[in-house]
C-alpha cells in the first residue's frame, strides 16, 4: 500500500502551503480590522477579495470540482490534503481560493443536474468568484435531520412555480453576494414515496415574495465570515419551470449525491483545523510557565498533544480511505466510511480544540486567537449534513444486516 501523494498532488500542496504563508495568515488579522470598518458586517472585506485574485494568479482555484471542464479535475484523494490545509484557516482559505461551501454543493449540483441555460446563467458566475449561493433546506419547524419532513411548497401554477414555506440557518444568505438559493421543497406531498415527494428548484434573491428576515447566532455570535447564517421566509415567490433542477421528484436523490462530497470536504477540513489546534497548543505549552516550569514540561498537556498527534493520523487515514473508495467504487461503494468519517471527525476534533482551549485559558475562549471559532465550527458539524446520531443509525442497521 503506498501512502505518498501523487506528483500532482505533491505540487499543489507546496503551492497552496506557500500562498497560507505568505497571503492567508498574515490576512486573518487584517481581515476582522476591516470588517469592524465595514458599513454592513456581511459585506466582504477588501483583503478577501485580494485572497481571491492572487488564489486565481496562481491557478488555485475550485480546486474542489472533479470535472476537469470547470474545475481542477482532481480526484478525491488529490483533493483531500489540499482541503486539509485550507481548514487551518477556514474563515479565509476556502472562500480565497472558491472552494467555500455552500457554494461547492451548489456548483456540484449544478455541474452535474443543471440544464445548459442554468449552468450559464448560475454556474460561470459562481465558478468565477464572482457571486455567491445558498442551498435552503433546513427549517425550524420540523425535525429536517429527516429530509423527507421538510414542508415547504412547490406548487406548480402553469409555467412557473410558487414556493411558499420557512427556512432557517441558510448558510451565507447575509452576504450581498448571495444571488441565488437553490431551494428543496415539496411538489407532491402527498406521493406514495415520501423520497420522491421533493424538488429543487433555483430561485433568485431579488424574487418578489422571497425575505431574508435575520440573521441566526452561533454560540451567541453572528458568523460573518461565512456571509452569515439567515432565516429566510418565501411567501409565494414564482420562478419558471424552467428553475427546476433535474426532474421533479428528483430533490432527495439530488440531495443525497451533494451532500456525499459535502461530508468529505468538511472532515478534510476538519483535520486541518486541528493541526492548527495542535500547533496553537505547541507553541503556547513552550512560551508558558506555571508553578515553576513551562507548561511543555507538564505531564497533562504531553498526554494532551501526543493524543491530539495520534488521533490526528487515525482521522486522516480513515479520511484518505474515504477519498479513495469514492474515486474507486463511487459514494454508494464508501457509504459506509463517509458515515463512519462524518462521525469520527466532528467529535474528535472538538475534543482536540477543546483541550487547545484549555491551555490557552482566558486567550482561548478570547478572539485574540481563533481556537473559540474553529470550536464553534467544528461544534456544528455535529449537526450540519446529518446528526452525528442520524449517520450512527443508518451505520449500525447496515452492520446489523449483515447478520439478520
């Protein structure tokens, strides 16, 4: 079994590692200067867009998207340790380099389920930075970890659509940018399939009927550099037919192929979030001293960063395997390892962050660092594509069946 990056891989990796260094962190701190100037704080910061014309200079850009027409035409386990690296910094790397979700899943879904009208009109734009999207599907009144719960409608009336429901945490729906929402409703509840009862279809943001009403909190704070987290009500907005993505009845399966992709890109990330944690926790236990030596010397905080280090290489090995079977066997064959890696990362990464926190003490939880962000970060990952509980069910029945 041979465990080195291809040349290809090897490649990116030095390139992306040298634009973190000399572009990205330095700009993490310039960054929430200039949003604190900012008219609205979802407007974006110069600096970003700085990022991202000096990402697309150097040909690092949607480095996420297989399909060689629009993006890098890298295969999973080529990407995996790219996106591991933009994870240290989250809030900056994948937006500078267009790799930021809900954009990914969205340029996904439209690559690979959108007419030709549709790609030029939604796809170019997002592929070249230059709009934003969301994807609506969670809302508040239901319990949306069940897909086929959700209640908002489409009712078709002659060549258009009217949608009309509630959602809620729809990510990046704050940003001005955000010109488009790819929106999952029902266009026939009452179906004998619940999972052929949804759709999705494209609706703009400047619809008449469509409102985004707030902004959702995180942990008691806005996440302004995602471009926020919104509830957004559509109160009859009409589209044209023509805005349905794939077929109608298409939206679960639709669903289901975006957020397979999603899940592994977010643990890639994940595992770099720790490494940054683990770093954080390094330099901090050698500058420190407490009760007579330097925290490094403190047998607690070892313990803390060889397990931080072990537990790191389990992930990234299970991460790499996922990638592998996606790119060997398709996201059916690795059903299983996505799930097992979607519940393994989350979970053991807010525990490394946790500690990182701890050690930090007061400057942990402070914005002097970013350890209390990535831990928000990692924290919801518990809940956003699936509830850890959700993916545990489904892995468990499929090892029970092994055996009935």
């Amino acid at each position: 079994m041979d465990f080195a990056f291809d040349a290809r891989t090897e490649e990116l990796r030095a390139r992306l590692l040298a634009f973190m260094d000399e572009y990205v962190y330095p700009a993490e701190a310039v960054a929430e200067e200039q949003r604190a100037a900012l008219a609205s704080p979802w407007d974006t910061p110069a600096v970003v867009e700085e990022l991202k014309a000096e990402a697309r200079r150097q040909g690092l850009w949607n480095l996420f998207l297989p399909d060689a027409e629009y993006g890098a035409g890298l295969t999973n386990l080529q990407y995996a340790p790219l996106a591991e690296i933009t994870g240290r910094s989250p809030h900056l790397a994948p937006t500078a380099t267009n790799c930021a979700a809900p954009d990914t899943g969205n340029m996904e879904v439209l690559a690979q389920f959108g007419d030709e009208r549709q790609k030029k009109q939604w796809l170019e734009p997002l592929l070249a930075g230059e709009i934003r999207s969301a994807f609506a599907m969670t809302e508040p009144e239901v319990a949306s970890s069940d897909a086929t719960n959700i209640t908002t409608h489409i009712q078709r009336d002659g060549d258009e659509y009217v949608i009309t429901g509630r959602k809620w945490y729809i990510s990046g729906a704050m940003n001005p940018d955000c010109t488009i929402f790819i929106v999952m409703g029902k266009t026939d509840p009452d179906g004998a399939d619940i999972r052929r009862q949804q759709s999705m279809v494209l609706v703009p943001r400047d619809t008449p009927g469509v409102t985004v009403k707030r902004a959702m909190q995180v942990f008691g704070y806005e996440d302004h550099s995602h471009g926020g987290h919104a509830e957004v009500i559509f109160d009859h907005a009409r589209v044209p037919v023509t805005n349905l993505i794939g077929e109608e009845g298409g939206g679960f399966a639709i669903a289901q192929a975006r957020l397979g992709p999603g899940r592994i890109h977010h643990c890639m990330r994940l595992i770099g979030m720790a490494e940054r944690a683990i770093e954080l926790m390094c330099r901090r236990a050698v500058s420190r001293t407490a009760f007579g030596k330097a925290l490094a010397q403190q047998g607690v905080v070892q313990n803390w960063i060889a397990d931080a280090r072990v537990t790191v290489e389990q992930l990234r090995l299970l991460v790499l395997k996922t990638a592998w079977l996606m790119d060997t066997v398709g996201n059916k064959g690795a059903h299983t390892e996505i799930q097992a890696i979607k519940i393994a990362t989350p979970r053991a990464v807010v525990g490394i962050l946790d500690r990182a926190i701890q050690l930090h003490g007061a400057g942990g939880v402070s914005q002097d660092f970013p350890l209390a962000e990535l831990y928000a970060s990692a924290r919801t990952l518990m809940l956003a594509d699936g509830p850890d509980e959700v993916h545990q069910r489904s892995l468990a029945r499929r090892e029970l069946k092994k055996y009935l």
